[in-house]
C-alpha cells in the first residue's frame, strides 16, 4: 500500500537521496561562504589602505588575523559538520542540511560567526 505514494522507494533509500542532496547543497553553500568571506576580507584591507595610505602596520595585520582567523575557524568547523558520512560500499549514508537550524544544532552559533565577521 504506502509505496505507490513514494514511487517505490523504502524510507532508507529516500534517506540516502536526501543525504545526496544536503551534500550538494552543503558544498554550493560552502562555497558561497568562503566567496563572501574572501570578499569582505579583501574590501576590508582595501578600505583600511585607502584610509591609512599603508597596508603593513602590525595593527593592522593583528586586526586581520584576529577577524580572519575567527572566519577561517567558523568555515572550518561548519565545513567539517557538513560533510556526509559515507558507508561501507562508498556511498552516502547521511549528511545534515547546513540551511536547516534545526539540523545545526550548535553550528548555528558557528554560522551566525561567519555571517558577524
């Protein structure tokens, strides 16, 4: 009877599809996170050497680090939470939606990082 309505499917293969799709999702939205983080960073620089006339003062270099080492942390973690788990024939078995809160969990502090910095 309830198959028909899943076009055959049993829960563990829709389980997988769905973990296949959070994994492309993740990636494309990783992406767009490293993209955005590299941008401001550099517009960052850009705007201090605009205003000061000189871009190497350890002032300067401490600020970066300490901001852009926050990013990186914050990439590096929801990176890393974001990726599937595989089983033993090598394919995907689960993989956590990154644009689902409820799925993040803490990593929404992690994600909410990134968007500050």
């Amino acid at each position: 009877g309830d198959q028909g309505s899943r076009g055959g499917r049993t829960a563990p293969q829709m389980a997988k599809q769905n973990a296949r799709a959070n994994a492309a999702k993740n990636k494309a939205r990783m992406l767009q996170f490293k993209q955005i983080s590299i941008g401001i960073n550099i517009a960052v620089v850009a705007y201090h050497f605009f205003v000061t006339g000189h871009l190497f003062s350890v002032s300067t270099i401490l600020t970066l680090l300490f901001f852009a080492g926050q990013e990186y942390v914050a990439l590096q973690m929801l990176d890393k939470h974001g990726k599937p788990t595989y089983g033993d024939a090598g394919h995907i078995d689960a993989c956590v939606d990154l644009t689902n809160p409820k799925e993040l969990g803490m990593y929404s502090y992690v994600q909410d990082l990134l968007w500050v910095c």
